[in-house]
C-alpha cells in the first residue's frame, strides 16, 4: 500500500499481488568493540537498521503491477471508464515525489510488515513465447513485529499475466517490427540510503533520496538486419562512425514496447522519447543461426519539447477508477 506518511503503516488499503518469488528481508550493521584488554572482543551493537530485497512477478494489467510501477513514474493521470487508462509519467516538478512503501509478505504461518519501503530498481523481460516478467527493488525502514496472516484479496485474480508473442515493438512512427526476439529495460534510480538516516533513530528517518535516473534495455533481433522494412536500426548505421540514435519529432517516441493481453482490451505500453543505440553484437558459432542484440541508452528528451525519457500507459478493465 502507498503511504501518506513516510514509514506509517496506513493500516487499510492494501493490494495483494501474485507475486513468484520475493527476497525482502531485514539486516542492519553489526559493529563489534574491539579493545586491546582481551584477545577477543567483547562487546557489540547494532548499527543501522534497515530492510531490502527484490519481488519478482510476471506482469499482468492489475491495481498492484500499477502501484509498482508508480514507484518510477510518480505522477498517474486517468482517462476512460472501464477499461480505464492510466498514464504514468516521470517526475517533473518539486511536488511530484516518489511513494513510498508499506509491504506486508505472507510466509507460511506469519506476515512481516516493512514500512517506509522506496523502489530503486525496475527490470522488465519479454521474450517470445513466455510471461512477461518484472522485477522490484526496494529499501526502506527494518521489519516490524511477525503478526497473524491475513486473507488476502487478489485484484487480479481472474487475469493471467501478459506474454510476448501478442506483443509489439516499434520504432519512431514505423509498424511493428517483426524481427525481434527478446527486449529487456532497466530503470536504476540510484537511491542514496545514507542520506535518510538522521540522529533519533537507527533506520531512515525519510524517502531514500534518488539520484541519477538510469535507463538502459537490450534488443535481440532473429537475424542480422541490414535492409530497415520498419523503422529498426541496420547493422551498417549501428557501427557507423557516430553511432545510432533516434529523436523523432513531435509526438512519436523513438522506441515503443507495447505489451497486450490476447483475449482483452488490456495492455501496458512504455514509450522511450530518446535513445542511443550501442555497438550490435552479430556474432556466430558453428551452426547456430546469426542474431544481433544491441544494448541501447533512454535519455532525457529536451529536442522536441517532450522534456522527459520515458511514460508508461496502462489500460486495463481491472484498474482502479481513480489515480494511484
């Protein structure tokens, strides 16, 4: 559940999502007192207090993917009603802060609370044929008091996640492209941890400051394209003395994932405004088939009045009327 107060449990609210596996935990600094009367030592403390870790999911259009998902694009505009569309943008003003966290996980016989839990780290993994898979980082305060488990309420429950062969990429304005096998994308936030400790307490006393947003992602084409038919960079410009980039103007983004459901309207679409395509990879060994994999670089957008890197649109019959 999003809080309204950093590091307090809003004690209603929550979303229960279907996650696969998770590895949150809480861990602090254990600082031993040395002293030079004894050959071993014989005193120690704790030193910070704190909890992280991962949840790993496979990406269907519900209310707790969305609540995930704002953790990168804090500021959520509505349209439509049923399905509704959610367009999720990055922060473009002092107000639009990113939310933190209160998790609480079921293992077995008890529930752990975490409060104050801020993501840093998004991946997102589509390749043909499988589930579209998600993983979160988070950080925040030390784990709460074990408590009875609760029932939870699935919001998504009669939805089954998103695969990729009904998915698309596209490039600038072009159609999608056929020829893609694979397309991942990271969004590292950098977090600053120990600029939210303070004195008063042994765990962040505040959001975990975020630094320099990273974007970067991988394409992996069938084969090794040298004729463009959509849009898709050829290996002759990839390797071309200034490198590839793409910027198009007006509303176009340079690169589109579009992630659909096959048997409903629901769908999540990230749209990168600005790229810069590394070196491709094209090599071969014995009688394996010639592929090429390029990483690329999301920049911030400030050539045609975009003035942001990235937006994701989430339209689903499941989502919530009103903005996360």
């Amino acid at each position: 559940v999003k809080e309204s107060t950093y590091g307090t449990d809003p004690t209603s609210g929550y979303l229960y999502g279907e996650v696969d596996e998770e590895s949150i935990g809480h861990k602090f600094d254990l600082m031993v007192r040395e002293d030079m009367s004894r050959p071993i030592a014989g005193k120690a403390v704790t030193g910070k207090e704190y909890s992280e870790g991962d949840i790993n999911l496979a990406v269907q259009v519900d209310d707790f993917v969305a609540t995930c998902l704002l953790g990168f694009f804090p500021t959520d505009s509505v349209s439509g009603s049923g399905p509704y569309t959610h367009t999720l943008v990055e922060p473009s003003a002092a107000s639009d802060e990113y939310p933190s966290y209160t998790m609480k996980i079921g293992r077995e016989q008890k529930q752990h609370t975490f409060t104050g839990m801020c993501a840093n780290t998004l991946n997102v993994a589509a390749n043909v044929g499988e589930y579209v898979m998600m993983s979160v980082g988070f950080y925040g305060k030390g784990e709460s008091a074990v408590a009875a488990l609760a029932t939870p309420t699935f919001d998504g429950e009669a939805l089954d996640a998103l695969y990729f062969a009904n998915g698309e990429v596209k490039f600038g304005s072009g159609s999608a492209v056929a020829t893609v096998k694979s397309f991942s994308f990271d969004i590292n936030l950098n977090q600053d941890p120990d600029s939210a400790y303070a004195l008063g307490g042994a765990g962040p006393q505040r959001k975990i400051p975020k630094q320099r947003r990273e974007i970067t992602g991988t394409i992996e084409f069938n084969q090794v394209l040298y004729t463009a038919t959509d849009g898709e960079p050829t290996y002759s410009s990839l390797i071309a003395a200034d490198g590839d980039s793409d910027n198009p103007s007006g509303a176009d983004a340079a690169l589109t994932l579009v992630l659909k459901d096959e048997a409903a309207a629901d769908s999540i679409t990230f749209e990168f405004k600005k790229i810069f395509f590394e070196a491709p990879e094209a090599s071969v060994s014995g009688r394996d088939t010639n592929t090429m994999t390029v990483n690329f670089v999301a920049l911030y957008d400030t050539d045609t009045g975009a003035d942001k890197a990235m937006t994701c649109v989430l339209t689903g019959a499941q989502l919530q009327s009103g903005a996360y």
